[in-house]
C-alpha cells in the first residue's frame, strides 16, 4: 500500500520519502499537566483556579512524579516524532515546602536527569494560578503591591530555571508566561491594570540571559471562568509588548474568539517576529482543551509552518487536559493526530499551489486542493509509524494493557 501511495504523490511532484524524513525532526512539546489533571505535586496544592477546569474523574491519576514518569514513558511509547517535555512550576521534585517564589534549578534536577536519559528537552511555564495569592484572580496586575511583586520573583525564579534548563540540555528552552487576571463584570479602569503589568513585565525581563539557552514567551487569553469580563492580557496587549521588548508570542489556538483562526495569525506573527510558539488544543464553545483531533483547523495549523518553512521558527506545545477518560489516550490521541496533522502538511505540493495563487488561477487552485484531500494520506501515516517503531491503528490495546497492569492498582 506504502508503494502504490507513494506512486500517487510523485505524480503530483510530492516525494514520500522525504516527507517522513522530515517529520521525524521536528520536535512537539508534550505537556506533564494532561496525566494529573494539572494537580502538580505541591503539598498544599489547593483546587484549580484562573478559569481552568479539568472535568472528569477518571480512574488512574498519576499521583506523584514515579507515576507521572511511567505515565509519560508510556505515551511516549505510542508517539512518533521528536519529543519534548513541557513543564509547569508546580511539578517541581523536592521533599522541602517551598513558595513558588523560591524555586530553583535544583528542585528541577530529577526532571533533566530523567529527560537527558531520553534523549528530550525541556519547556517551562510560570503557574500564576491555583495559589493562595491569585485568590482573586489577579497576579501580576493586581493593585496590591505585595501581590505583583510576589509573581514577579516567582517568574523571575522560573525564567532562571529555564536558562538553566537551556544550558544544561544544550537546546534553547521555552519559557511561557501566561496570567489569569482579569474582571468578571464591566470593569472600571481598563488602562490601569495593563500598565501595571507592563511594569511588572518589565522587572522580570530586566534580568538577562543567552538566547541560546532561553526563548521567551507571552501568551495571550480571550477570557476565564469567573473573569468573563476583562481580560488583562488580550491579544492585543501581548503583540504589542512583544514586537516592543525583542520577545515572542504564544498562540494558544483556544484563547481567541470561535470565530478566529490561529492557522490565518501565524503568519501574521512570521512576517515580523524571527519565531513564535504555540498551544496546540482543541476548543468547543470556549477554552475547553479538549483533546486534538485531525480536524481542519489543526490542518491547517499545521500547513501554515510547513508551507513557510517555519520547522525552526514555530515551537510547537500541546496544552488540553481531559479527566473524563484515560489520560494516556488522550494524551496519545492528540499528540498522534499533531503529528498526522505535520505528515499531512508535508504530503502536499506546496510551491505548485503557491504559484497558482500567484498566477491568480484561483479555479484551478481550488479543484486541486481539493483533489489533494483523497489522495492515500494513510498508507504514508502507516509506513511512517512503523518506521518510528510505534503501534499503528491497534495502538489502544497498549493502552488497555497498560490500564489493566498499572492505571487500575492506583486508588
């Protein structure tokens, strides 16, 4: 089947061969958070907050950093591609109690250890969020000083962390600051808040480091639950704070209203800035995260950074948590279906496309993306997995065995 499809794509100028090649090489950045429900292994750690939920129960939550670890090494098993690991603050590794203001790179050193074994880099997020001091929602716009300025030694603490997670894993790790503050009703004073933060911004990336070790990050949000109202960190605010201080934007592709498309902002944001991230989830209604699936929008996503050549411009993350089934399905399900998504976008006759839209052939543009649909994308997707030596379409029974020998012994 493998030769037959890569028959059909060579008469359409598409080398297969290639295309798996490639995609093998470009790394995604799987995310800790999907195992626990975003918990982390903070010992007061309270419930969620900042307009995240994590709905369901489950059975098999990972508990501590042993079943995290076996957890990831498992979906790992299931996934093809280059890998990378996404962390939260809140997983820091260490018997201390220690405020989130305080942590350092040796509360992280379990996890290089464990990454460097294999063969993965590390992403890194501040967590303004499920603390006693974003209670009220607002972190480092708040009008309290003692507020802000505890926040802004927290992303101080965490931008150091990943510096030297960048240096000692010998590729750059990304570090994202989101916040949750925002107002549930019409607010007052809109400006205000936002040049608060602006100055809090502004103390945290006073401290320099080597651009080899670090990319630094701002991600934007349309709302959160309770903070429907006003959103301190809009779109808006973070491309213009960026473009202004020499960072780089975050696209979380669940943080815009339904009717937006990260696919059509990407590159917006290509045109002018040297890189970009983004937060790869699936909304319905709102910022559900849902899990992934191969839909048109993830396509397109997908398109747009290899069409623009932009493998090395787009760092890519994964950000959705589901409790209401196995965690390590959706885990795999969405990562599987990025990758198909990036398979998908490799498969196709960029350059030709292009020159049509050029020629202004519009007709002709259309009646071949649409032929380009039925071609024998699967066959590729299989050849691809076996290469990669991970399960094709039978995958879920890794899935039940693993339920079956570990998930269902945790209480």
């Amino acid at each position: 089947m493998y030769k037959e499809a890569m028959e059909v794509y060579k008469k359409w100028g598409v080398d297969t061969e290639k295309a798996i090649k490639k995609c093998a090489t470009i790394p995604v950045s799987l995310h800790c958070w999907q195992g626990d429900d975003v918990t982390g292994f903070e010992k007061s750690a309270g419930p969620l907050s900042g307009g995240i939920q994590a709905t369901g129960n489950y059975p098999g939550k990972a508990r501590n950093k042993d079943e995290l670890q076996s957890d990831l090494d498992m979906v790992y098993s299931l996934i093809p591609g280059k890998k990378r690991l996404n962390l939260h603050t809140h997983y820091a590794i260490t018997d201390e109690s220690v405020g989130r203001d305080m942590v350092e790179p040796r509360h992280f050193e379990p996890w290089l250890k464990w990454a460097k074994k294999r063969g993965i880099g590390i992403d890194f997020n501040a967590t303004p969020f499920s603390h006693p001091m974003a209670a009220s929602g607002l972190t480092l716009s708040s009008p309290d000083k003692k507020v802000r300025e505890y926040w802004i030694r927290h992303c101080k603490a965490t931008r150091k962390i990943a510096a030297w997670f960048g240096e000692k894993q010998g590729s750059p790790c990304l570090h994202d600051i989101w916040i949750p503050d925002g107002i549930k009703d019409v607010p007052a004073d809109r400006l205000g808040p936002r040049e608060r933060l602006r100055d809090a911004l502004d103390e945290i990336y006073s401290v320099k480091y080597n651009k080899e070790y670090i990319v630094d990050v701002v991600e934007s949000k349309l709302f959160g639950i309770g903070l429907e109202s006003y959103t301190t960190g809009s779109s808006d605010f973070y491309i213009a704070y960026a473009a202004s201080r020499g960072i780089y934007m975050l696209l979380d592709n669940g943080h815009f209203h339904p009717t937006e498309l990260v696919s059509d902002k990407i590159s917006s944001l290509l045109s002018i800035f040297d890189k970009m991230a983004l937060h790869v989830t699936r909304s319905v209604r709102w910022d559900s995260d849902h899990v992934v699936l191969f839909e048109d929008e993830i396509k397109e996503i997908a398109k747009e950074i290899i069409r623009n050549k932009a493998e090395d411009k787009v760092l890519i993350g994964l950000d959705y948590f589901d409790a209401s089934i196995n965690r390590i399905a959706a885990w795999a399900v969405g990562a599987r279906n990025f990758q198909k998504a990036l398979l998908n976008a490799l498969l196709i006759p960029h350059a030709d496309l292009k020159k049509l839209q050029d020629s202004e052939n519009y007709s002709k543009l259309l009646a071949m993306q649409e032929e380009l649909k039925t071609l024998p994308f699967g066959a590729v997707w299989d050849e691809y997995l076996a290469r990669q030596k991970v399960p094709g379409a039978d995958w879920y029974g890794e899935v039940e065995k693993y339920e079956k020998e570990v998930l269902s012994k945790r209480k």
